[in-house]
C-alpha cells in the first residue's frame, strides 16, 4: 500500500505546483491526474481474482502484467476518457496518461536484481531499462519523503489559494 500512496503523491504534487502557472488546472483536474497513478498497480488485483479464473471466464489466455506496462497506461487511460464529456476527452486522457506515467517511472527507479527494470515500455519494445536502484518497495523512507513533500505542497497551494 505504501507503493500505491507513493504513486498517488507524486502526481498530486507535480500537478498542484504546475496548477499555480495553468490557470484551468484546478483541484478537480490533479485528482484526476492522481487517478491516472493508480492504473500500474491495478496488476494488484490479481490477489483478489486470480488470473485462471478470468481466463476460465474468458476462454482464452490472460495476465494482468501487460496493465502495469505502457501500453496498459494508454489503453486504460482511454477507456477511462470516455466516461467524460467529450468536450474534455483531450484534456482527462492528458492527466490520466501523465499520472499513469509517474507511476511507471517511479516503478522504473526501483532495485531490481540484475540492475534492469521490467519491461514497461510494453507493447513498443520489450526492452528493459537499466535502473538506477534508488530505492526498495517497502523502504518506508520514500513514502515518508513523499508525505512530506506533498504535505509542504499542501500547505503552500492554500496559502497561495487564501492570497487570491
């Protein structure tokens, strides 16, 4: 779980500072930014309903690791977009793509045994990244420096929101 906040903070954080320079980018739009964040970690749910019994359902081969690649990111991203008004279609698949990617990014960061990350540039390539192993999943120490960076974060969008 401390994965999955991580993921949530940092687009909360990246959006709310880019809000004070884009005028339309307001609370509502960085919470859907932060949605976007979560669709990695949807792979999780394989705990819950284990791949056979889908598979079983669909009658054909199914995994939950391609949702934690790329392509899983956009596919998503636009299945999500269009429960939107059209009108705001660009502007939600933007936000949701963007969380999507921190999300990946931050999984690309992590230490992997032998030094490569997964390969979540699926369906472009298969290539692995090489990692720069800065952290460990359940190291508490990067969901604390998130808390604390989106806690400061906090604290400054409502003074600079009173201000206005």
């Amino acid at each position: 779980m401390a994965d999955l906040l991580t993921h949530l903070l940092v687009p909360y954080i990246l959006l709310t500072v880019a809000s004070w320079a884009v005028g339309w980018l307001d609370r509502r739009w960085v919470v859907v930014g932060m949605g976007g964040a979560a669709i990695p970690d949807l792979v999780k749910i394989g705990i819950v309903l284990d791949e056979r019994v889908v598979e079983a359902f669909l009658g054909v081969p199914f995994t939950y690791m391609p949702v934690s690649t790329l392509g899983g990111v956009l596919l998503l991203a636009g299945v999500i977009t269009v429960a939107f008004e059209r009108r705001r279609w660009r502007r939600v698949f933007g936000l949701v793509t963007f969380g999507g990617l921190t999300s990946l990014l931050l999984d690309g960061m992590r230490v992997y045994a032998d030094g490569r990350a997964s390969a979540w540039l699926y369906p472009f390539t298969n290539w692995r990244p090489p990692t720069p192993s800065l952290y460990v999943s359940s190291d508490p120490t990067v969901l604390v420096v998130a808390v604390l960076a989106a806690g400061t974060v906090a604290v400054l969008d409502r003074q600079m929101r009173v201000r206005r």
